[in-house]
C-alpha cells in the first residue's frame, strides 16, 4: 500500500501543479487580452492624434501662405503711404504757390480797378471840359 499512496500522493500533487498550470495559463490569457485591447486603444488615440497633426499642419501652411501675403500688402502699403506723403508734399507747394499767386491777382486786380477809376475820373473831366468849351 505504500507504494499506492506514493502513487496517490503524486496524483495529488500532479492535479495540484495541473490547476496552478491554469491558472498561469488562465491569468496570461487575460494579461494578453488587456494588452490586446490596451494596443486597439493606443492605435485609435495614435490615429486621432496623428489626424489632429496633419489639421493642426494644414492650417500653419494656411497661416504662412497668410502672413506671407500680409507681408506683401504692407510693403506695399508702405510705398503707397511713402508716394502719398511725396504727393501731399507737393500739392502743399502748390498750394502755398498758388496762394502766392491768388494774392499777386488780387493785388494786380486792385492795381487795374484803381487804374480804371483814374482813367474813368480823367474820361468825365475831358468830357465835361469839352462840353464846357462847347456851351
């Protein structure tokens, strides 16, 4: 009988290490599980990451090509203000030309007026000499 319970004591201990087997085998089938799901989470979080990327780049290119473009407007609204101030520049001298100008006129008018005023004073006299002689 010994040797019987020898044989029974391994059986024992062989259907011992048999379910201790399964449950490694058990509990490395659910470690692989999560990480099998862990891996489809980490794959869908990379897919949307990696599609906000190449938004997010997308509209930097946008962005660039948009300064680019305001750059070259205010170059040229520089020289457009540079040009305007040259012109104000020079309409502020013909202006202050035609100022000039206006009050040499005025002055030239005045000097005609008082002429014709003398002339007309000289032309009434004549006449009223004339007539004068002639009565």
């Amino acid at each position: 009988m010994e040797g019987n319970m020898k044989g029974d004591e391994f059986k024992i201990i062989l259907e011992d290490i048999n379910e201790k087997f399964d449950t490694i085998i058990e509990g490395h089938q659910l470690l692989n599980q999560k990480l099998d799901q862990q891996i489809q989470e980490n794959k869908a979080e990379h897919k949307e990451l990696r599609d906000d990327i190449l938004l997010i780049k997308g509209d930097v290119f946008g962005l660039k090509k948009d300064v680019s473009t305001l750059k070259s407007d205010v170059s040229t609204l520089k020289s457009d203000v540079s040009t305007l101030k040259k012109d104000v520049s020079t309409l502020k001298s013909d202006v202050s030309t035609l100022k000039k100008d206006v009050s040499s006129l005025k002055g030239d008018v005045s000097e005609l007026r008082k002429d014709l005023n003398d002339h007309r004073e000289n032309t009434e006299l004549h006449v009223g000499r004339k007539k004068n002689k002639a009565s």
